[in-house]
C-alpha cells in the first residue's frame, strides 16, 4: 500500500524554442488512487533554471530541494551564476547516489532540467540512474510520455517560437491526459527567456457530472 501511494504517474514536457525553453507538467500525483490533483511538479531553483520532476514523489521534491541549496551555495562561492552544465552535472550525481542508496523504497527520479546562461538555452535529461544528456529540440518524461513523443515528434520544428511551445506543450499534456490513467486534472507551463523563469499558466481540470 506505501509503495501504491508513493509511485507517481506523470507526463512533463521540456521544448527548445529559437527565444527561449518551455516547461510543462500535468498536476495529478498517485498511484492505484489519486492523492493530490493539484500537484507541483515544475521548480525554480535559480532566476535562470528550472525543473520538472517526475517518479517516486519524496525522492524528487528532496532532490528538488537539495539541488536548488546547492546551486545558491554555489553561486555565492563563485560570486557569479553557474552554467546549465554545472547544475546539470550536480543534478546527475545527486540522482546517480540516490537510486543506489538501501532502501525498501527505489528512489526513482527523472528531471527535465532547462535554463538560460552565458552560452545560450539548454535543456538536459537527467535519467533515473543518474546518467545525463543535453537535448537539442524536445524532452519528455512520465508515464504520459509515450504519448507526448508522439505529438512533440509530429509538430515540433526548430525555429518555434515560445508561444508555439506553449501550443505544443499544451497538445502533449491534452495527448496524455487523454490516454495515461496516472497523468490529469490540471498543467502548468513556465517559460524561460532572457529575463529568467516566468510562470506563462496555471489551469486546474474540473471532473464532476452535474444533472
């Protein structure tokens, strides 16, 4: 039963955009029963990087929370912002000792992580055993991700501007949403631009018969 409630189902979406990058996550959490609709699953860990979360729902918000002390930490020592390499490297070795930690519970986490620094936009793909790649157009993560690819694979073009990532982020979660049982009742999408990490929409799904 611990293990039921725990294991997330998700669908989040990462799009690289010519003028910036695109986050986007639907808000339910659960597994054999829905225990949270509102659920957050994107963060702001720095004025110019963000996250999306997805899979054991403790294991991602510690990660979460530990990764964005780290980076301030960071930022202070150095007295300037990291780059999207050196959180994207921190995140992966985080996420490599925590799936191999004892414990009843696998700690299964998947990130999404986007931002902006001195050498442009990126987004990486920071797996669940802790391996790390740098994606050049589009990422996806979840249960609801099968159908997301599918989408992202079929629309997505280099040169979309932001607002046509949001489009396209919005398609993705409406594909999965409709098909992943664990994916549903609302998105967020964030932006992320040369002015820094900007919350574009919040939108809660209501499911209730009315007679």
């Amino acid at each position: 039963m611990t293990k039921e409630y725990l294991k997330t189902g998700t669908t989040t979406v990462g799009i690289k955009c010519k003028d910036g990058i695109i986050l986007a996550a639907d808000k339910r959490a659960g597994g054999g029963i829905i225990v949270d609709k509102r659920a957050q699953k994107i963060y702001q860990i720095t004025d110019n990087i963000a996250l999306t979360m997805a899979g054991v729902a403790s294991d991602a918000q510690l990660i979460t929370k530990l990764i964005g002390a780290e980076l301030r930490l960071m930022e202070i020592r150095k007295e300037k912002r990291v780059t999207l390499k050196e959180a994207a490297n921190l995140l992966s070795g985080i996420v490599y000792q925590n799936i191999r930690k004892m414990s009843t519970i696998p700690g299964i986490s998947h990130f999404i992580l986007g931002g902006k620094d001195n050498l442009g936009f990126h987004i990486f793909d920071v797996y669940p055993d802790g391996s790390l790649s740098e994606c050049k157009d589009f990422l996806s993560s979840g249960s609801g991700s099968v159908m997301a690819y599918g989408v992202l694979d079929t629309l997505y073009r280099p040169e979309m501007t932001l607002q046509e990532g949001v489009t396209l982020a919005v398609q993705c979660l409406n594909a999965a949403i409709q098909r992943d049982m664990n994916s549903g009742d609302g998105i967020d999408i964030i932006k992320i631009t040369e002015k820094g990490v900007e919350k574009v929409a919040t939108k809660e799904l209501i499911q209730k018969i009315t007679l």
